[in-house]
C-alpha cells in the first residue's frame, strides 16, 4: 500500500518522470520557493534576524551564569543554540505546505506536466537551503563575538553536512504535520509542543551532568542531546564519533518512519 501510494506520487498527472526531468523540475519548484522570499520580507526576518537574536540572546543574558563569561558560555553554548534554530525552523517547512495546501496551490500545479513530487522535494531544498544560510550565519556571528572554531575547516565541513542531513530527516515531520494540520495556527501548535521540549531537555543549553539524575536519563538518549555533541564536537575538534553516529541512526530512523507516511499523505493530496 505505501509503494503503490509513494509510486503514485513521484509520477507527474497520470505518468512517471523520468529521473532527470523530476530532478529538474524540483530544482525549478525549488528556486521558485527561494525567489518567493523577496515577495515576503517577514520570511528573511525568520531566517536571519531571530537567528542572530537567539546568539545574542543565549550568549549575554545566559553566559556569565552558565560558564562565568559570555565567550566561555558561547564556545559551549553555539552548536545548541543552531541546533535548536534547525529544529524551530523545520516548522516553517510544515507552515509552507499547509498554506499552499489551504490556499489550492497543489490544485493549480497538478494541471500542470510535472512530477508530483517536484513541489514537495522542492519545497524541503529550498528549506534546507534556507537552514544553511541561518548555520552560516550564526558561525559567522558567533565568531566574531568570539567563538574559536578549533576543528578546522573538515571539522566544520562534517558538521554542516551532518546539520543538513538531520534537518532533512525532521523535515518529513514537517510534511507530515503541515498535511495532516487543519490551518496554521494548528501547525504551531503541534510543532511547538515537540520541538520546544525535546530541545530544552537536552545538552543544547547545559552539560548532563549538572541536571538531576531523573532527567539525565531521558536527556542522555535525547536525540537532540546527540546531535547536539556532535555538532559540537566536530566543530570544536574534540571526540564525536559516537554522537555522530546515534545523529546519523536517528536521521535514518526518523526517515524510514516519517518519509513513507509523509508520502503517502502528500500523495491523497496531488492527485
């Protein structure tokens, strides 16, 4: 049942793309979701401003408390600070599609010779897209307030590819929530109510061992706590290996569950 509803998706109205054209075509879908931005200055805000109002924020109200200077804080403090800006920003991804979904844009594109699939990959890209200019921007930011990226340039490169991979995998959430949600007050809500919690009871903010034992061991298998770590380590140079792979495991797990029931939701949807 979920192939067949899969398989139905990938096909343009009433036959299968070839691989090449649905790749071109979810770049074209892709880029129009980027051009988009100019046309709604409050998305730049979203994917630029709070990005650097959460540095900021994190870095000279909670710094001097949590590590004795705002520096000492950030050094710690930045990978879970991207982290958590990811994962708040997978819900715009959810909020996208409801609208398009409310506003009968799936109804006009499936007129139209294309995969069905082209607007949906094309959709999350662009997000991704999105989320390695915010990455990018808080490391810049970060440095400059005096973050010291000791991994190196591989280091850094791991890490970003690893963020994207993960923000990928929690995209299919994304999908699945702005399908499934009635309006886009709805869509908050359900994201908020995940995200919030799942971020703050983790290593993003504060070192395990400083919390009660009861909460370490829910915090210690948190999948943010992993992802967390590992960002961290790779970008700071120091031991990762095992935080990357449970990230890793946790992307393949939350694909493998989340991408077929997306799929199969999206593709009631575009026919």
């Amino acid at each position: 049942m979920t192939s067949t509803t899969v398989t139905d998706a990938l096909g343009p109205s009433g036959t299968r793309a070839r691989p090449f054209a649905a790749l071109q075509q979810t770049a074209t879908m892709a880029w129009r979701s980027l051009v988009s931005v100019k046309h709604n200055p409050l998305e730049l805000v979203d994917y630029s401003i709070t990005p650097i109002m959460f540095v900021f924020l994190f870095t000279y109200v909670f710094g001097g408390q949590m590590a004795g200077s705002p520096q000492e804080y950030l050094q710690y403090a930045l990978a879970g600070i991207i982290v958590q800006n990811t994962l708040f920003m997978s819900m715009y991804t959810a909020m996208s599609l409801n609208t398009d979904l409310t506003k009968g844009v799936f109804d006009r594109l499936r007129s139209l010779p294309i995969a069905r699939s082209a607007p949906l990959f094309g959709r999350i890209a662009a997000d991704l897209a999105k989320q390695l200019w915010a990455m990018l921007l808080m490391i810049g930011l970060g440095t400059l307030l005096g973050f010291r990226l000791t991994g190196g340039l591989g280091g850094f490169l791991a890490a970003t590819v690893l963020l994207l991979l993960f923000a990928a995998a929690v995209s299919w959430t994304a999908v699945l929530i702005g399908m499934l949600a009635g309006d886009a007050e709805k869509v908050q809500v359900y994201a908020f109510t995940f995200i919030f919690p799942i971020t703050f009871t983790s290593s993003a903010f504060a070192r395990v061992d400083t919390m009660p034992g009861w909460l370490q061991a829910w915090v210690n298998v948190n999948p943010v706590t992993h992802l967390s770590d590992a960002f961290r380590g790779l970008l700071l140079g120091t031991p990762a290996g095992g935080p990357v792979l449970w990230s890793l495991a946790w992307a393949a797990a939350i694909t493998a569950v989340f991408m077929p029931l997306a799929m199969r939701v999206y593709g009631s949807h575009s026919r």
